[in-house]
C-alpha cells in the first residue's frame, strides 16, 4: 500500500474571546478638568464658543454639546452653570451703568475738528441693552418681560368676559326703543 501523508492533528478550538469593538476616530479629549474649567468659565458668564476657542487643548463646542447628549451628570452642570453665567451678566449691567467711561468725541466744525472728553453715555447704554436682550431670550422666565394677569394664589383664575357683543344689542334697542317712543 502507498504511505499516504500524516493528517495534521485536529486543534482544539478556542473559545474566542468576545469581540471588541473597534473605535473607530479620534480618541475624546474629555476629561473632568476640562469638563470643570468648562462649567466654571460658563459661570463666569463666558459663553462656550469663546472657551473652546480661547484656550488650548480644549474641543470644539460642538463636541461638547456632543458630550453633553450622552452624559445627562453633565450636561445637568452646564445648565447650572450657564444659569450662573446668566446671573453674572445681570450683574456686569449694574457694574457698566455705575462705571463712567471716558472717550473722546470728534466735531468737525467750519474752524477744523473740535475734541471732548466725555463720558460714553451711549456705548454703556448699547453694552446695558444688548446683555438684557441677551438674558431675556437665554432665559425669557428669569430675565424676560413679564406680561399678564395674575390673581392670588389659591384663588381661582381671573375670568375675562366679553361683553361688546352684548353692549352693542343693549345700545340698539334703546335706540328702537326711542325711536318708537318718539313716532
């Protein structure tokens, strides 16, 4: 009989471990500290795109709405954190309406260009409006205008009623009224 060739032995198969997925991108850059310097930058009244792209190291703001989304711990500290901020803004008109700030003011006149000093009365109050506009859209139940009727508390609602209609079928039939009268 021709000598056939050794089978290879059988292996006995591994059980294979469970797969990992592959991450697949760049490695996140979130780390505690800058989740921290983020909320306390936040609630100094700085907003975020400014953080993100003033300092070093740190991600886009979009990534950190992105890490905002899959950590609620998170995204939680920043809401205080922006409502901090929305306070430190109020606070920043107080301080611009109580600080003079002097500028020079340029008149040209028929004799050339007249100088003053004076204070920026309306820069401070463009700064003043456009943080208050600022606040009453960040935050309308806080900062914004408040409009409407209120009762007490515990008591039933105000009730409004509209009575035009009926004034008006009033005011006619007096007039029918005296017109009959007077025929």
């Amino acid at each position: 009989m021709p000598e056939t060739a050794a089978k290879p032995a059988k292996r006995a198969l591994k059980p294979k471990a469970a797969a990992t997925p592959k991450i697949i991108g760049r490695p996140t850059k979130y780390t505690p500290e800058i989740a921290r310097t983020i909320c306390e930058m936040l609630s100094e009244g700085i907003p975020l795109r400014q953080i993100c792209r003033d300092n070093e190291g740190f991600p886009a703001w979009r990534t950190v709405h992105d890490w905002m989304g899959r950590d609620e711990a998170l995204s939680a500290s920043i809401a205080r954190a922006r409502d901090l901020g929305c306070d430190d803004i109020a606070e920043e008109c107080l301080l611009i309406a109580d600080t003079l700030q002097y500028g020079q003011k340029q008149v040209m006149t028929d004799q050339g260009t007249a100088t003053t000093v004076e204070d920026m009365l309306g820069h401070r109050k463009l700064q003043i409006e456009t943080r208050l506009k600022l606040l009453a859209k960040f935050h309308p139940s806080k900062y914004g205008d408040k409009v409407g009727l209120h009762g007490v508390a515990g008591q039933p609602p105000i009730s409004t009623e509209d009575t035009s209609t009926s004034r008006l079928f009033e005011i006619i039939k007096n007039m029918e009224m005296s017109k009959r009268a007077g025929d």
